[in-house]
C-alpha cells in the first residue's frame, strides 16, 4: 500500500549556503545546518534575518548562490523545486482559489499523473489526518482559517513529502487556535516521523515546539540547540535576548567567582576570564540573607508572579517572583539578591 | 530562469518594440530629418525650424489646447454636480442613472457628432420641430467642444461619485463625529480628499479630447478650426503629403499626451486616498427631501442632452426613407437597413471586415498583454524592469501618432517587405493602439494573485510552464477576457486609424459610418452605427452579467 503514513523522511543538509539578492549584505550569509531525518527544526530570528529565504531554497524556489544542499543521498542545490520531494505550508496558506478542498489536496498527485484509485484514497487519507473529511467539496473560500490552514496541511501531506517545511503557518490565526494548531502539527509530525523545517519569529512557538532551534541573525546563525540548551546556555546577547526575557549585567569573572558590584556569586563556566556579560533570568531572582544589594523600584502584580524591578550596583535588574517568595517587599525596600545557578549564565562583553 | 522565460520575455518586448516603439522611432527619425522617408539623412532640422516659425503647426496647438481645456471646463459643469448628488445623497434610481451615464462610452463619438449635426444644422430636426436651428452654434469651437463634453463628461461623473462616496462616508463621518457640523466637514473633508480622483478623471478628459479625431473632423472640417489631430491628417492625405509636417505634429501630441498621463499616474497613485479595494459605504448617505424632484429633473436633463438626444437622433435618422422628406410618418422607411444585411455589399463586407478585425485584435493584444502583464508582476531582474518600461509606452500614444508611425516605419525604403496596402496592416495598428487595455487589466489582477499560489504549485511537482496554465492563466482569465471584449467593442468602430491605414477599397464600420455622412447617405450610415452600438452594447452587457455571475470579489477585473 502506499500510505501516508509509510513515507520515508530524509535528512537535510545545508553547506555554506549562501544566498545574494543584488548587491549589498546577503540575505542568507554562509549557513551550515544538518536536520535529521524525522527531526523538527525551527529557524527563529528577527524579521528580514533570513528565514524565509533558507526555507525557499531548501525548497528549490530559490537558488542559492553559494553552497550546497543534499536532501537524503541526492544533491539538489540547483534542482527546481518541482523536482523535490519537499512540501511546503505558506503563512498566507496559498490554496488555489479556483479549485475546491478536494482539487487543492490532490492537485499534486494530479501533476504527477497518480492513477485515479490511488489519487482519490491518499486525498482522503490526507484529509483525515487533518480531520477535514467532511470538507472535501467546500470551495476553499468557504472555510474559516484554521480550516484554511488545515487544508494547506493536507495537501503538503498528500505528496508524503522527505521533508516538510512550514514559512510561519500560524500567524493568520488568533492567540488560542494558534496553540491549539501548533500542538497537533507537532503531534502530527512525530506520529508520521516526518522531516521539518518549521519557520517562526516567536520564540514561545519555537520552544514549544521544535526538536532543535537554531536562531538566525542578519542572515547567519546565531546559535542552535535544544530549547532548553538555548534558555539556560546563549552564546550571545542577541540569544539571551531574543529566547525568553533576560537581564544582562556587566561584571567579572575569575575563573571561580563572578563579581558582580559588591557580591561574589560562586560559578563555573568555560570562558575568558575578565570582564563579562552576566545574563540572568527573572525566575531566578530571589531576595535572600546575602548576595547583591537591590533597592526595590517598582512591582507590578502579573497573576502567577510579580514582577521587581530592582536599582543595583551592576544596573537594573528584573525579577519575576511568586506571592510566597516576595516576604512583604515594598517599592524602596533595599533586599539582597540571589540568583538560582540555573537561571545564571554567563556571556562575552558586549562588543563596544 | 528556464529558457521557455527567457524566450517569452524576447517574444513580449519584440512584439512591444515592432507593434509601438517602430512607430514612435520612425516619427521621431521623420521630424529630424526631411528626406528620411527617401532614405537619406540629409538636411536634419531644417524642416522643424520652418514649421515652428511660420506654420499653421503652433495654431493647431493652441486650437487643441483651447479645445481639451474647454472639453475638461464642460465636463466639469456637467459631471460635477450630478456626480456629488450620486456620491453624497440617496438619488432615487442611483443604479439606473449609473447605467445611463455609461451610455456614452457606447456611441463612437464621431457618429454623435453626426446626430448633433443632423439635428441641430439649417433644415435640421429641431428646426423642423421647433422652427428654428443652431448650426451657428455647432459649427464653431463651441459646438465641437459641446458634442466632445457630451462623449467626456461621464467620466468625471464616475470619478466624483466614486470618490465622494468612498470619503463621504468614512472620512466625513469621522470629521463629524469630532464636531465638524455637515458644511464644514464637506467643505474640509470630503471636498479635498475628493480632489486627487476628480482631477485625475480630468487629465484622462484632457488626454482623450485631445486625441479625438472624429468629431473635429466631422465638425470643425466646414468652420476651417483646425487641431492637430485633423492637421496631422490633412498633411498627409492632401497633396502636397508632408510627412514631416505629420511627424511634428505627432511629437506634440504624444508629448501633450504622456504629460497628462504622467500627471494622471501621479496623481493616481501617489495622492489618491481612496483605497481601490474597499467597498464604499452605502450608509450615511443624505436624504434629499423636498429637493427630490429638482435633483431628479436636473438628473433627467443632463442624461437628455448627453444620452437620449443623440441616440433617438441616430435612430430616428436610420428609419427616414430620404432626408429631404423630413421629420414624418410618411417618411418612415427601414430600407436603409437592406444592404447591411446583405453579403457582398458594401455595408456588410464593412461589417465582416471590423467584425473580424476586431476579434483578431482582442486576441492578440490580450495573448501579448497578458505575457507582458505576466513579466512585470512576475518577473525578475533586468527582463522585468525593460518590460516595466516598455509597458507604459503604449498608453501615451494616440491612434493618429500610432497610425502616422506605422505608415513611416511600414513604407520605409529599409523594409524587405511591407505588410502596407494590406489588411493586415490594420491589425498591426489596431493592436498597438489597444494594447493598453489587457495590460492594465491583466497588471491589476495579476497583482491581487498571490505569488505564493505560483509557489504552492511548484512546491506540489508542477513545472513552471503547468503552473501557468493550471494556475495563473485561470485565475486572470475573467480580467483577460474583459479586456478583449472591451477591445473588441472599441476596435470594432475604430475610425482614424482605419481612415489613413485601410488599403483601397477597403471599407470598416468606421470609415463605412464616415463615407456615408460625406458622400452618401446618411440613413445607411446611421442604420450601420444602430447596428454596431447594439452589438458592442450586447457583448459589453454579457460579458458584465457573465462576470458579475462568476462571481465574488476574487474575479473582478
Ligand atoms: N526576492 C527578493 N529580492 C530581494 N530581496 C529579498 C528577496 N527576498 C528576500 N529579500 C531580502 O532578504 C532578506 C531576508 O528576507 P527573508 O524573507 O528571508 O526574511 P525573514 O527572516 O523570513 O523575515 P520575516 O520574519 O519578516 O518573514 C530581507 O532583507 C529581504 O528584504
Ligand atoms: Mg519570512
């Protein structure tokens, strides 16, 4: 039989690809990446920092103009995107317009002249795991946008793709369907293995759902990992920032201790020894016996925790505490600080 | 990009650059060099300095000017006020006088001027009627510039309507809701934003009065008022030709042209604050009240002058047995119609020609629109940015100076061979006046597709050749076949071309309807014109009910 469910993913690989449109800086700068087969890896960044573009020529719908790209065994840098078995889900969902639900699924079996039976059973496949079953003669005018989106999702399904890229496909959805969509792409990925490259600016979706995430930045890559890897371990300020919300204070490190104004904080870490930047996460502040002189300067309450802003001799620093742990904290109340190690990383200075 | 692009965009820009730049080059090599129709360089600008001294060539500009100005003043006094009534006030019947006021577009304006003159002229109709006649009146720059304003007007009508419906109803609402009283919003809100539309459909009066032919030719002919339009044609079909004459004057024209249309476009696109897209709101519109009956008269004589006079002129003229009979029920006579119905005849071979010349126009400009439209929207790098270029041209270019050109570039003593003195000839100018229309319609919608539809396709396993035919060709047909029918209808009746390009003995609905009135009779012009306006009318009509049934805002072309 020749099921959805059997497709066979391949694995991804990008070589100091390189993409220039016209002169000035280019829009992809010497990207390297490998996605393994049945991984899903989400490209986060900025707008304008190169996402779409890496995913268009993973896609072959552009070409990129250093670099190679391998898609399983076969090298496809300047194979037209007709001749990949990648698929792709558009932000915009891209359905033909003129066709029905039915039409738009099968419209790439069609292309490849798949003989009628097989046709009609994989589009029903592919609409079930969408659960869209019901819809398949509804114009596709006709259909709310997570319906749309759905859709788009089926007919990228139905070609039982090696690889199946996402440019950003929740972002015409509102707040709720959005996490409601994204859980079942992710589940709907590891239920049928598939290979994914998943684009999107919000670091939330990223960490929710992603195997790897790598970030990009003005065209190259920032860093890659784990979600968890990124949140607690950044490279950079631009990472520390862009995932989850961060402070980053300047101070010194010895080796053993940072100095941080007054306070030495106890840590170990491979990195140059002299000035650095300390990041430190909201969630791992604490007022504690000793450690870093804070001044309380505002709180406001935002449901399951409060957030502090504190004047300290290394700068302002922010500190997301719960009801139980803020001990009748007031606005200009000095504390000492603590920083649970896990919320405490550190990062090279910040490039004058 | 695949060779199949590269080969297209060649075949695009060549047919652009034979169908439109030849003519305009060979205009321009023409007015610099005397001899260059001979082959020869001699003598350059010897002749431009004779012409811009003592030559009839500088009143013929000021006449076309005083001519286009006062047909912009008329159609203002005409178009404006009816066109606010629409915009801002509940008119009883709006959707009717909308259909009405279009009618005007359907009457080839020489064929109008033609019913003006049977009417109006010493013995006419109203004389006959009434007793007394305004040919003094018609025969002078007035009367041209009146039965010119009568073909214009609706154009600004539309354009004030529109725009005052669109502002009246969102920006003055707003102006209202913080205090402005209804005078005061009109006068500081609705009127300024309106402004930007309103002189655009101007400009586009500006440019058609001056390009128009037929009515100055039929009418300033007997007063010796003369425009650059008639000039260039009396230069080259009364001994002795003066081709440079024709030339110069071509180069005026056009220049008039594009500097209108570039105003036009500017204005358009730069300071219009009406978005093309949103419905204009139908609420909050005022209701008239006690002034109901004087807005419905002053509706009733505006579309009596411009709609119902003329067309029951040209009907009422196709039934009369002769014209020396008069205006008589014992005149009554449908023998006129006879001969159009006959094959061999003069009238039907007219008929068979524009018939089929009309429908090989929609085709080629709509095939050659299309794949330009295809390249400027789509497109990339330098093929995309020639064709951007190489796509306006044709809309600044008269049918006289698209006719002058293709006799210069087409007679050339450099050509091989020459498709002159044959029917075809008509085609190639046909098809480089109307070019404009499918590439303008087929730009629009190909603008509201996607790309990302073209990339789904591609995506899904298509070629770039089956994604045009799967994908894109389908979803501009509706634009493209509006296009050709609009094509159809207007080079069906074309005139000016076909009098200077037709070969002899060749006879279209055009030049057939213009013969009659100059040499024959006049009923048989007017029975053909009935005919032709009712089949123009019948297409455009379909074709609007088949789009409207299509459906949905995503086929509006
Ligand atoms: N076809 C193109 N021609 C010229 N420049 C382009 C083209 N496509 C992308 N670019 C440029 O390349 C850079 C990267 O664009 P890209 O679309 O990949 O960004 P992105 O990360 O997807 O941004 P966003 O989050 O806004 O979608 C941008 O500066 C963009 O302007
Ligand atoms: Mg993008």
């Amino acid at each position: 039989m020749n099921r959805i469910t059997e497709l066979q993913p391949a694995a991804v690989d990008l070589g100091r690809v390189t993409k220039r449109f016209g002169a000035g800086a280019p829009a992809v700068d010497d990207v390297s990446l490998q996605i393994a087969p049945g991984e899903l890896v989400t490209l986060l960044g900025p707008s304008g920092c190169g996402k779409t573009t890496t995913l268009r020529m993973i896609a072959g719908l552009e070409d990129p103009t250093e670099g190679r790209i391998t898609i399983g065994e076969d090298e496809v840098t300047h194979l037209p995107a007709e001749k990949r078995d990648v698929t792709m889900v558009f932000q915009s969902y891209a359905l033909f317009p003129h066709m029905n639900v039915r039409a738009n699924v099968g419209y790439g079996l069609k292309v490849a002249r798949t003989p009628r039976a097989e046709l009609t059973d994989r589009v029903e496949e592919a609409l079930a795991l969408v659960g869209l079953e019901a819809f398949a003669e509804r114009p596709v005018d006709a259909l709310s946008g997570g319906q749309q989106q759905r859709v788009a999702l089926a007919r990228a399904l139905v070609m039982k793709p090696r690889v199946i890229l996402f440019d950003e496909p929740l972002s015409n959805l509102d707040a709720k369907l959005r996490h409601h969509v994204r859980a079942e792409i992710r589940a709907l990925q590891k239920r049928l293995g598939l290979t994914a490259v998943y684009v999107t600016h919000d670091q939330e979706e990223a960490l929710a759902i992603s195997d790897r995430v790598v970030v990009m930045n003005s065209g190259r890559i920032e860093q890659q990992g784990t979600p968890r890897d990124l949140y607690a371990r950044p490279v950079s300020h631009f990472v520390a920032d862009f995932i989850g919300s961060a402070n980053i204070v300047p101070g010194e490190y010895d080796g053993s201790d940072i100095v941080l104004g007054d306070a030495r904080i106890p840590h170990t870490q491979e990195i140059t020894q002299g000035p650095v930047g300390v990041m430190i996460r909201p969630e791992a502040v604490r007022p504690a016996a000793q450690g870093l002189a804070g001044k309380v300067v505002s709180i406001s309450f935002l449901g399951p925790v409060n957030q502090v802003d504190f004047d300290t001799p290394a700068g302002r620093v922010t500190g997301n505490l719960p009801d139980d742990a803020m001990g009748g904290l007031r606005p200009g109340a000095k504390v000492a600080l603590s920083f649970a190690p896990r919320g405490l990383h550190l990062l090279p200075p910040r490039a004058v | 990009m695949p060779r199949a692009a590269t080969v297209l965009t060649a075949l695009a820009a060549g047919a652009l650059i034979v169908l439109v730049g030849l003519p305009v080059l060979f205009i321009l090599l023409q007015a610099v060099f005397p001899e260059f129709a001979r082959g020869s360089l001699a003598e350059p600008f010897s002749k431009i300095v004779i012409l811009t001294e003592n030559d009839r060539l500088m009143v013929q500009t000021r006449n076309t000017l005083l001519l286009a100005v006062s047909v912009m003043i008329g159609s203002l006094i005409l178009g404006l006020p009816v066109g606010i009534l629409r915009g801002l006030c509940n008119v009883p019947g709006a959707r009717i006088w909308d259909v009405i006021f279009l009618v005007p577009f359907l009457i080839p304006p020489f064929i109008a001027a033609i019913a003006w003159m049977m009417l109006l002229q010493p013995r006419g109709y109203l004389q006959q009627l009434l007793g007394f006649h305004m040919g003094g009146f018609l025969f002078t720059f007035a009367g041209v510039a009146f039965v010119m304003t009568l073909n214009l007007f609706p154009l600004v009508y539309f354009a004030v309507s529109r725009a005052f419906e669109a502002v009246g109803g969102r920006f003055a609402a707003a102006a209202r809701v913080h205090g402005a009283g209804p005078v005061r919003a009109f006068v500081l809100i609705t009127l300024p934003l309106s402004i930007p539309a309103v002189a655009a459909s101007l400009l586009i009066v500006f440019a058609m009065s001056i390009e128009e032919f037929g009515t100055p030719a039929a009418l300033a002919a007997r007063t010796g008022f003369e425009v650059l339009v008639t000039g260039i044609y009396t230069r080259l079909s009364d001994w002795p030709i003066d081709l440079s004459g024709a030339a110069l004057g071509s180069i005026i024209l056009m220049a008039l042209v594009l500097a209108a249309f570039t105003l036009q476009n500017w204005i358009a696109t730069r300071r219009s604050y009406i978005s093309q897209t949103g419905k204009p709101a139908d609420a909050e519109k005022a209701e008239l009240g006690r002034w109901r009956w004087p807005v419905l008269v002053l509706f009733g004589l505006v579309a009596a002058i411009g709609v119902v006079i003329p067309l029951a002129t040209i009907a009422v003229t196709s039934f009369m047995g002769t014209i020396s009979g008069g205006l008589s029920l014992s005149n009554f006579d449908t023998r006129h119609y006879a001969p159009i119905f006959s094959t061999g005849s003069r009238a039907g071979q007219a008929l068979m020609t524009s018939g089929w010349l009309a429908v090989l126009t929609a085709f080629a400009t709509a095939a050659i629109g299309g794949v330009v439209a295809y390249i400027v929207v789509r497109g990339t790098g330098r093929g995309r940015a020639v064709m951007d270029g190489l796509s306006v041209l044709p809309n600044a270019i008269p049918a006289i100076v698209l006719a002058v050109g293709v006799i210069l570039a087409w007679n050339s003593p450099f050509l091989p061979l020459t498709l002159y003195g044959t029917a075809a000839i008509l085609l190639v100018a046909y098809i480089g006046i109307l070019l404009p229309y499918p590439i303008r319609y087929a730009v629009a919608r190909l603008r509201q597709i996607s790309g990302s539809l073209d990339d789904a396709a591609r995506v899904a396993g298509a070629s770039q050749g089956a994604t045009l035919r799967h994908i894109t060709l389908p979803l501009m047909a509706p634009s493209l076949i509006a296009a050709m029918m609009l094509v159809f209808a207007i080079a069906s009746r074309e005139l000016v071309a076909s009098i200077m390009l037709a070969p002899a003995g060749m006879r279209t609905v055009g030049t057939f309807v213009f013969a009659q009135f100059e040499q024959g009779s006049v009923q048989t012009g007017m029975a053909m014109s009935v005919i032709a306006i009712a089949i123009t009318s019948s297409i455009l009509l379909a074709v609007n009910l088949w789009l409207a049934r299509q459906g949905g805002s995503a086929f509006s072309g």
